[in-house]
C-alpha cells in the first residue's frame, strides 16, 4: 500500500528555528536517499498541534508532546546523524506499507 501522494513530514523543535531547519535539511537527505517523494517543513511543537503531518520527527521531549498528530513519529538524539534517520524511517515507513 504505497502512498499515492507526497508524504508530508514534520521536523519539530521546541523554538521552530535553528534545529529544526537542520533536521529538515537531514530528513530531506534521508527520505531522497530512500527515494521517498516528500514535503518536509520544519516548526515548533505549538504550531504542530495545528497540523496532520504523516510523519513527525524531533527530540523525544518534544515528539511524546504531539505523537497522536502522526501516524509515523521518530524520536532523534541527533540532528545531523542522516544514516541513523534513514534507517529509522526505512523501517516505519515500510511497516506502514509506504516502502517498499
């Protein structure tokens, strides 16, 4: 069951400024080496709560704040480890059928 659509993806920080434009900039890397069609935007845990993303990915103390927005949320330690993310987003993204 591939998506049929860009898969819109969330990188949150507490802030929405420095960190989560790197972790964009790394989630983008990860999903294109993944050959993964999708919309990364980064923001804050606040304007997140608005939002109904596929995917979110952030720190874990700010992930376990909006998990129920997501139906895919990956918890990070580092925000420049792009192998450490595609690994974690090939095996949910494939859990979910959106990977083949």
């Amino acid at each position: 069951m591939a998506l049929d659509r860009q898969l819109e993806v969330l990188a949150v920080c507490g802030l929405g400024m420095g960190t989560s434009l790197i972790l964009r900039m790394t989630a983008e890397d990860a999903l294109r080496a993944l050959g993964v069609e999708a919309r990364v935007e980064n923001t804050d845990v606040s304007a997140a709560r608005g939002m109904s993303p596929d995917v979110i990915i952030g720190q874990g103390m700010h992930t376990s704040e909006i998990a129920e927005l997501a139906p895919v949320v990956i918890t990070i330690s580092d925000f420049l480890d792009k192998e450490g993310l595609e690994a974690q987003l090939r095996e949910r993204l494939t859990e979910k059928g959106w990977l083949a």
